[in-house]
C-alpha cells in the first residue's frame, strides 16, 4: 500500500462517488461551515475526504467527536450563480460535511 | 384578528459573503507592524499548545457582528482571541485590565524625550 492514499478509508457514509446531492437550505444560528450561497444547491460528491471533527462543535470548545464524513462536492457554476457568463463547463469544489447534504 | 407577526429572516454571519461585491481590492503589501506579529505568535502558541482552537477563533471573530467589516484583519483576529481567552476563563477581564493599565503607564513618556512624531510639527 502507497504510504500516500488518496481516499481515506471511511466506513460509514450515506454517499458515494457520483451521488446527486443538495446542500441543506436555512440559517441555523451558531458557526456553520457551509456558505450561504450554496445552501439550496445540488451538485455531485467528487470524493469523500475522510472523517473529521466537526468543526460546528469545535468553534465551542467540544471536542467535535464522533467526526463526520466530509465530502468535496462539485457544482455547475452556471447553476451556482445566477447570470454566470462563463462556460456551461466550469465548476466549483466546495468540501461539505454529511450533515448538510441530501440526497437530490 | 390582527396580522401575525412576520417571521423574523435571519441574517447570514457577517463573514459569509461569497458572492457580495467586493469592491476594490487593495493589492499593496502592507507588511506586518510589531503588535501584529507578536498577535501572530500568541494566536500562534496559543494553537499550537492546545489553548485554544482555530475553530473557536473563527467562531469568536463571526460573533463580533457589525465590528467583523469595521476592523482591520489584525484587529479583528486579536480582539476574537481576546474574547476567547476571556470566555474560556483562560484570563479575566480584571486581569486584562490590570495589565494595559500598566503597559499603558509605561508610555508616559516626559515630554522632553518625546518623540518628534508625537510632539507635532515645529511652530
């Protein structure tokens, strides 16, 4: 085994490669990783980065544990922003943990 | 029956702005002053010895509301570590005090020594 993988082993995850997603819309008070302007959007998990401490958790001084599963998912920028004038090709690659994602 | 009152809509942190125009960008490096570097080093060890988190710090400078587009990125970043170090009981605000009181002392400076800055332009 390569002392350098590219996918962290992640036992438990509700997504998988190519899964359609939706980010969660709303604006739960508190420190929250995903920004506004995704939030409603669909894309594609690009990859699943591994299991983390939330950092939802963390930015309170708990210790964010059990992680989550963050994912990097890959959105249309002409379906991120509206008006978009670049190519219908480009995308944008945001890392967003399990719990604001569902299933499209 | 009168109206129910509108649902409040909730606001976006003041450090979600993706998206919002930006205006002009100034490119000039600016360097770092004194205090920002030694800001720099506390945040710093503060982090690497486990203090703090920079989670927490993100959080701390999110909750600073309307002042997070007023100050500057230094200011901003050392007031939230202010903060957090005086939520986590890790210094007290008497303890803070206390102390820029005295740093504070220390430049009184007499006005003979004082520096040409400070005394003005010559009349």
């Amino acid at each position: 085994m390569s002392a350098f993988q590219t996918v962290t082993p992640v036992p438990d995850h509700h997504f998988d490669i190519g899964d359609q997603v939706t980010i969660k819309r709303g604006h739960p008070p508190g420190h929250r990783r995903t920004p506004d302007y995704i939030r409603g959007k669909t894309g594609e998990i690009e990859r699943i980065c591994g299991v983390f401490p939330n950092p939802e958790e963390l930015a309170y001084g708990f210790d964010g544990l059990p992680g989550r599963v963050l994912y990097r998912v890959k959105f249309k920028q002409t379906h991120v922003w509206p008006g978009y004038t670049g190519p219908d090709t480009d995308i944008i690659e945001m890392e967003i943990f399990e719990h604001w994602l569902e299933p499209a | 029956m009168s109206e129910p009152p509108p649902v409040p809509q909730p606001e976006k942190g003041p450090h979600d702005m993706g998206g919002e125009n930006a205006g002009e960008i100034d490119t000039i490096d600016q360097g770092m002053t004194f205090w920002q570097r030694q800001a720099n080093a506390l945040r710093g060890v503060a982090i690497g010895n486990n203090v703090i988190v920079l989670d927490e710090l993100r959080r701390t400078a999110e909750d600073l509301g309307n002042d997070y587009a007023r100050l500057a990125y230094f200011e901003k970043t050392t007031t939230a570590l202010r903060n957090l170090l005086v939520e986590k009981d890790i210094i007290g605000e008497d303890e803070l005090t206390a102390k820029m009181d005295e740093i504070r002392a220390r430049f009184d400076v007499p006005d003979e020594m004082e520096s040409e800055i400070k005394k003005g332009p010559a009349t």
